[in-house]
C-alpha cells in the first residue's frame, strides 16, 4: 500500500460545515456578549479540532463501508431479515 493519502476537499468541507453549525449553536449564544479576540481564537481552536475529529470519523467510517463492500450489498438495516 504506497499510494499517497490526500484530503478529500468536499469531505473537508462536509466536516468544516457541520462542526461550525455545532459550534455556532452551542457556543455563540453564550460567548457572544463577550467576544474579544482571545474568545475568538479559542472557538477557532475548537472549530478546527471538531473538524479534525468530524473528518476522521467520516474518513474511518466511509471508507470501512468501500474497503468491506457494505455499500454494494446494502446491508445498512438489520431489521429486515429474510428467513
């Protein structure tokens, strides 16, 4: 396995958009009437790890789904069983 791992930009984008919908509504509201730069470098802190963290979720997850073929054999629902 040599080939080289970049970052897919719309998996990054995915990842930015849902960890800065998170931050803004769990954070703003509380943080805004108090907001100076030390406060804003803090939230970019934690939106940077949330996407770091959202991305590695969805890298580690999609790509288990593609390298175990679960996507081709639509196993998602365990409730339907066929007997």
């Amino acid at each position: 396995m040599t080939e080289r791992r970049v970052l897919d930009p719309r998996r990054l984008a995915e990842a930015a958009a849902e960890a800065t919908v998170v931050l803004g509504v769990v954070t703003l509201p509380a943080a805004w009437r108090m907001l100076d730069t030390s406060v804003v470098a803090a939230l970019a802190a934690v939106l940077v790890l949330l996407t770091a963290g959202t991305y590695a979720l969805h890298a580690v997850t999609f790509d288990c789904f593609r390298l175990t073929g679960h996507r081709d054999r639509r196993q998602f629902s365990y409730t339907q069983r066929k007997d």
